[in-house]
C-alpha cells in the first residue's frame, strides 16, 4: 500500500472510531439527563471534566498527535490546534492554554525547533521536528499504540452492550 493510501485508510480509521464514540458520548449525555441524583454529587475538580479525554490527555496522545503532524512538515500552534480538532471530530479539545505550553516544553526538549515567519516581528512561529523529536515520535507511536486499541476495543463493546451492536 502506497503511503498516501496508508494515510488515506489510516485518517477513514479514526475518524470511524470517533463517530462511535460520539455515539458513546451521545448516550452518556442521554444517561446524564436521567440521573436525578447528579445534584447531590460533589463537582468535579476542573481540569476532571471528561474521563475520556482526561485520560487521553495523560497517555501522551497530545504530544504523539503534535509530533505527528509536525513529522509532515513545519507547523504552527493553530494550524495544530484545529488539524487536532478535525481529526478527532472535536472528542479531544485543544486550546491555545494548551498548545502553546506544550510546544514550548518539546521544544525546551530538543524535540522540535520554533522559527518566527517574520523574525523581526513577533509573528507566526513555525515548529518543526527535530533528529531527537523524530526518535521521540517514533518511540510515542509504539508506545501509545496499546493504549489506543484499548479504547477502541472498550468503545466497541461499550456500542455492542447498549446499542446491540456486534464490535468491529
């Protein structure tokens, strides 16, 4: 398989596993309105929102996605913000309060090197990967790669039990 066809059946892959989970998401909500005793909870602490992407926030998911799209070429911290965005539908919202810490600690890493459009203006800044950042995307993709396919194998049941739906 030539890559842009691996990219191409890798982008229909997940964004087929976001659209489950959005019908998880969807039924979570739904479950939420039924619950009559949600007052009596205590509220969450901030930043414990969402599990799900709490979770995926931990797991390095984040910096595997930002190397990612940097391994492709130059990038800044909004064209990153929104390519994240679009290819997980929105389940795993970035913002700048985010992004931007993020991208200044791989790069205090030597993982990426930040470059001013216009240097002698304050401007976009460009990130790209460097020798170290490539190593340290290689190494993300491997080790993050388990932990991805627990959530789609828990979504998939999760739709199957609710839904009646057989996984896959």
């Amino acid at each position: 398989m030539s890559p842009p066809a691996k990219r191409t059946a890798r982008h229909r892959a997940t964004r087929e596993a976001v659209a489950r989970t959005s019908r998880v998401a969807d039924a979570r909500e739904a479950a939420r309105s039924l619950d009559t005793r949600a007052e009596e909870r205590p509220p969450r602490a901030p930043g414990d929102r969402d599990p799900f992407t709490g979770e995926l926030r931990k797991r390095e998911i984040l910096p595997l996605l930002v190397l990612h799209f940097m391994s492709e070429g130059p990038s800044y911290g909004n064209a990153l913000i929104e390519r994240i965005d679009a290819v997980t539908a929105g389940v795993l919202h970035v913002n700048p309060n985010t992004m931007y810490p993020l991208l200044r600690q791989l790069e205090a890493r030597g993982l990426v090197e930040g470059q001013w459009e216009h240097p002698e203006r304050r401007s976009r800044r460009y990130y790209s990967l460097t020798a170290e950042g490539r190593k340290e995307y290689r190494r993300l993709v491997k080790e993050v790669r388990p932990f991805l396919d627990s959530i789609a194998r828990s979504i998939d049941e999760i739709v199957a039990e609710v839904y009646g739906e057989e996984p896959g």
